[in-house]
C-alpha cells in the first residue's frame, strides 16, 4: 500500500506547477526553531481565531528540526 501512495504522491507532484522559490535549499541548522514554532503558534491562532494545541503540534512535528521533506511536499 505505501508503494502505491508513493507513486501517487509522485505523479501529484509532478502534475503541479510550483514558484521557483520552492527549488532553493534551506540549511535547517540555521533555522532558530524557537522563534519558528513561537511565530507558528501564534499564526495559526490568528487564522483560526482560537488556539488549537492538536494543530499546532501536528505542525511543529511536520516542520521538525530534523526533517528533510521539500517545501513542494507540504502543499499536498
């Protein structure tokens, strides 16, 4: 099952169309992950309207320190 989300996933990739900002690399070690999740925290409260701590760590997990995942990807 998970070969056939990833080849799904692949060919939805490929089918859009992205800035070309998105193909620039960003060193994660200079990110000042603090500041990152403080300010996604806040955002997302502001956009909701009410603090949602579920979403907000869904969030924080997806945007880990330690991840390596294309910005492309975080459109899906």
């Amino acid at each position: 099952m998970g070969l056939v989300h990833c080849s799904k996933e692949r060919k939805l990739l490929k089918s859009m169309k992205f800035p070309k900002e998105y193909s620039l690399k960003v060193d994660v070690k200079k990110v000042n992950w603090e500041i990152m999740r403080e300010w996604t925290a806040l955002r997302v409260t502001q956009l909701l309207g009410m603090e949602d701590e579920v979403l907000i760590g869904y969030i924080h997990e997806q945007l880990g320190e330690d991840k390596k995942v294309g910005c492309c990807r975080y459109q899906l």
